[in-house]
C-alpha cells in the first residue's frame, strides 16, 4: 500500500506527510538513529527550500519578462501613434488595472492595428517617393533606374504625407509644363523643317532619340539638356530660315532686275513666281512646305546667271535703253544735253571691254537717279513755266481775237470764242504776277544749286527779261496806235465839221475767217518784227473752239517737233541772239 502510496500521492492527504510516514516506517524497520534521522530531515528541509527559492526567482524573472513586454507594448504603441502622427486612435485600451497578461492581452489587438497602418502608410510614402525620384531623374536627364526607395519611419504623419505629394503634384505640373515645351519646339521644328526641306528625323533624333519614338513606348525626354538642344536647334533652323530668305529675296530682286532689263516675258517670269513671290516677305509669313529648299535656291542662281551672261551680250541695247530713260528726263526737266555724243561715248566703252557691265549700268542708274533728283528739284519752276507760255499763247489768242470785227457775229461758235476770251483776259491779266514769281523762284533755286537755271540751253531769267522787253515794247507800240487812232478820229471828226460825211471804201472780209488780223510787234531788233503767234511762213490760222492745243513741255518736242507759236518764238529769238 506503501508503494502505491508513492506511487499515487493522491492517495494520501498531502504526498510530503505520506512520504515522510514511508520513511520513518522504512527508518524504523532498519534501525535508523534519532540524529541520523535529525540530519536527514534536515536535508530534506533544505532541499525543499531550495526548490521553492527556484521556483520563486522563475516567477519573478517571469514576471520582469511580462512587464518589460508591458513596458515595450506600451512604448511601441506610443511610438507608433507619434511615427503615425495620431493624436488619439479609437481602438486604444483604457483597461488600466488588472493581471500583467490581462493588460497584455488588451493591447495587443491595438498595437497590431497600428503595425497595420504603419505597413499601408510606409506603402504611400514609398510610392509618391519613388514617383518623385522618377521624375526628378526625367528633369535631371538621367538614364539610370530609379533605385528602391527607403522610407524614414520617424515620421508617417499625414502632413509629412501631403507634403511629398505637394511635391509631386509640383514635379507633375514641371513635368507637364516641360513636355509641352518639348511638343512645341516639335511643332516649330517640324514647321521650320518642313519649309527648309530638311529632315525632321534626322534633325530631331540628333537632339534625343526618346523626341522621335512613334511607337510611345518611351517617355520623352523633358531634361534640361534636351530643351535646350531643342531650343539651340530651333534658333539654328530659324537662322538658316532668315538667311535662306534673305538669299531668296537677292535672287528674287536680281530676277526682277535682269526681267526688267530685258523685257522677259510673263511666261518666263511665271516659272520662278515661287522666288519673287516672297520678295516682301518676313520671316514669319513664309509657311509653305518646301518653300525655301535648297534646290530652290540653286535653281533661282542657275537662272541668275543664265540672265547675267545674257545680260553681257545684250548690253549695247540695256545701256542704249537707260540712255534713252535718261534722255527722257532731261527732256521733261529742260535741260539740253549732246544725246548723240553721249551715245557713241558709251557704244565705245561697251565696244572697248575696259568697263564692266555691271559698273557701267550703275553708273547710269546713278546718273538716273541724279537726274530725277534734279528735275524734282526744278519741276515746280517748269510748271510755272508752263503755265506762263500757256498764258502767252492765250493772250496771243485774245489778240487776233480783239482784232477780228467779226467776234460779236451771231455765227456759230461764237459764244464759245465769247467765253474763252474772257477766261483769257482773266488769265493774261495774271502773267505779271506769274512772271515776277517765276524771276523769285528762279534766283532762289540758282542760289541753292550754284548754277544758272537754262530752259533748253536758254538761262531763263534771260527768256524773263528779254520777255519784260518784248512786252514792254509791245504795250509802248498798243500806246502808240492808240494815239494814233484818236488822231485820226480827231481829224476825220473835223473833216466832217467842215466838209460833211465821206463814205468809206468797204474792206472785203472773208465769210469763212473767224480771226482776223496780224498783229505787228515793232522793235529795235529786226527779229522781233514779226508776231510772237506767226510760223515760219508768217502765217498762223486761230482755232474757233473753246479749246486751247496743249503741246509737251519737253526737250524733244521743243527741238524737233513744232512747238506752240509763242514758245517757238520765244525760244527761236534767244536762239538767232545766241
């Protein structure tokens, strides 16, 4: 029974008393002294002791173990909701008493929570991290892979979240703002190329090969190097543009010159319309594709040249023609020149070789452009001028009017004569005034320029005065006559007194004459005793309309034509005095 006791310690009231019953029966039965016995219940007493000092610093250390888990559950929960930025979470225990398990098993669920959220919001911040490395790599123009990105986890707040994705958000806006930059400079130099008849593909792959990936498989580039190879290349390309225009508009303006000179036909002209028609152009208005291709250009100077060398042997005739254009001027402004030795001189030079066609038409240009210089600068007097020989031959024209005893007739026609003589009185009564500015003008003008102002090789203010002359001589001779008529009424009127009416003889006057009369203008040089209006043969019929002839004002007219009658008179005194 003893045995099964040991064996089942339940058995018994407490299995330390059974067993201590055992062994005083098994000490009794062999005889075990009271001090052996002492001395092994006293080790037993040790031993248990001992046993109980164990078990009691395992559950001490036990118990440190729990509270240190505590403590760290607490301090990790802390850092979490300081890492995380939270103020307070909703799933934080508020158990505060209770067992050291108890207090552990209530934080637990919140602090795997909060590991949780720390996982997600470590997620985030990788991500908008890893975003902004990928973009600033595509600013900075790096080709390297972006590397992982480590999160700091001192700080997963919201706030420090908002403010990477503030970040990105301005990256995004950069990088957007960047890439349009890049479709642009892609769209002028498409535009620029296409005008040019450059290749794009070749021009754009040069800058970046990301800039011509059709497929869209790569990003472009939107580095700082690409936008300023493209801003590089599209200042270059505008610059070719610019000079490649201006070179059009050289050739064009030579083209025009060279057609110009030689008459070149509409049809001929046509063929290079896509030259000349950018003569005027700026830089932004040529658009066209093509529109300024090299081959273009070397075609407009193959035309060039084709025409200067035709120019060469054409020469003779172009300069003849601006001899002509010169001629033409001078004529117009008065002004006498030796045409025919001009011309030989300049069929000379071209004969000789010894100047070169381009001098030589320059030359001329030049010429021409001093000589418009120099009629414009007498125009305003020739048209005095003018109007003062018109004048002239209107107070011609109201002379042998006057004279006519047929002027108050009833025929036909008259009434026009009526009014065109009064016009005329209205216009002859001006010529003192006209001629007194014209002598002004004409002194000023040859104080400003150091030259004697000749109209046709005559110094005008000689054709001025000796015009006072005439016409003093003339008004001195309508004096005379008119004295000479009073006389003579006198004499008939007393006749008549003492010897009564004497019929007259009567003159013969002629249906078909409407102007009647010469008239005489007497003075001291034989020259001037003919009328200022009479031709050659002495001579000169009147018209009868209300119409004046209007004859050119030039040096060809006045020299080789037949001029008005008081101009030819003019003109021809000065020259029999000469």
């Amino acid at each position: 029974m003893a045995g099964n006791d040991v064996q089942n310690p339940l058995l018994g009231e407490t299995t330390c008393g059974s067993l201590l019953l055992q062994l005083q029966k098994i000490w009794d039965e062999v005889g075990e002294s009271d001090e052996e016995r002492d001395k092994m219940l006293l080790q037993l007493e040790q031993e248990c002791l001992n046993v109980y000092k164990r078990k009691v610093d395992q559950a001490a250390k036990s118990k440190a173990h729990l509270l240190q888990a505590l403590a760290d559950a607490k301090l990790e929960f802390t850092t979490l909701l300081a890492s995380l930025g939270e103020k307070s979470f909703v799933n934080i225990p508020d158990k505060t008493s209770g067992t050291i398990k108890e207090l552990l098993a209530a934080i637990a669920p919140a602090l795997e929570q909060l590991w949780m959220k720390k996982e997600e919001r470590i997620k985030e911040f990788s991500d908008v991290q890893t975003q902004i490395q990928k973009i600033c790599g595509e600013i900075a123009g790096s080709n390297e892979r972006v590397p992982s990105v480590t999160v700091g986890e001192s700080d997963l707040s919201l706030k420090k979240l908002k403010e990477f994705h503030d970040r990105l958000q301005e990256l995004q806006k950069e990088k957007s703002q960047r890439l349009n930059k890049v479709l642009e400079f892609l769209k002028n130099l498409h535009d620029i190329c296409g005008v040019l008849g450059v290749d794009l593909y070749s021009t754009v792959n040069d800058v970046h090969p990301s800039l011509i990936d059709a497929s869209g498989s790569q990003s472009k580039s939107i580095s700082n190097d690409t936008l300023a190879r493209l801003a590089k290349t599209a200042i270059f390309l505008k610059e070719v543009k610019k000079q490649r225009l201006h070179k059009y508009q050289d050739l064009a303006a030579q083209l025009t010159e060279l057609w110009n000179l030689m008459d070149t036909t509409e049809e001929e002209r046509s063929l290079f319309d896509h030259v000349t028609c950018h003569i005027s152009a700026s830089v932004d208005d040529v658009t066209a594709p093509g529109a300024l291709a090299l081959y273009l250009i070397e075609q407009a100077e193959v035309e060039v040249e084709r025409l200067n060398q035709l120019k060469g042997s054409r020469m003779k005739e172009i300069a003849l023609k601006r001899q002509g254009e010169l001629e033409e001027i001078f004529g117009r402004a008065h002004i006498e020149i030796d045409a025919k030795a001009t011309n030989e001189k300049i069929l000379a030079l071209i004969e000789s070789g010894n100047v070169e066609p381009s001098e030589l038409l320059a030359d001329m240009d030049a010429q021409i452009i001093k000589a418009k210089e120099e009629a414009l600068s007498r125009k305003d007097i020739l048209d005095k001028v003018d109007k003062w020989m018109s004048a002239c031959e209107e107070e011609s024209w109201l002379e042998d009017y006057n004279r006519d005893d047929n002027r108050y007739s009833g025929s036909r026609g008259a009434h026009l004569n009526l009014k065109r003589a009064e016009k005329a009185r209205i216009l002859v009564s001006k010529i003192p005034g006209l001629v007194d500015t014209l002598v002004a003008k004409t002194r000023t003008w040859e104080e400003e320029h150091g030259t004697t102002f000749a109209y046709d090789g005559i110094p005008l203010l000689t054709m001025l005065d000796r015009y006072a002359v005439l016409r003093h001589d003339r008004e001195e001779e309508k004096r005379r006559m008119r004295d000479q008529k009073k006389i003579h009424e006198q004499l008939n009127a007393e006749q008549e007194a003492m010897f009564g009416t004497k019929p007259s003889p009567l003159r013969p006057i002629s249906s078909s004459k409407k102007v009647l009369g010469p008239r005489v203008n007497v003075g001291s040089n034989g020259a001037l005793n003919r009328r200022l209006s009479m031709n050659q043969n002495g001579s000169r019929s009147v018209k009868r309309d209300n119409t004046r002839p209007v004859a050119p004002l030039n040096y060809v007219a006045i020299s080789k034509m037949d001029a008005p009658p008081v101009r030819s008179v003019l003109l021809s005194e000065f020259t029999c005095e000469k």
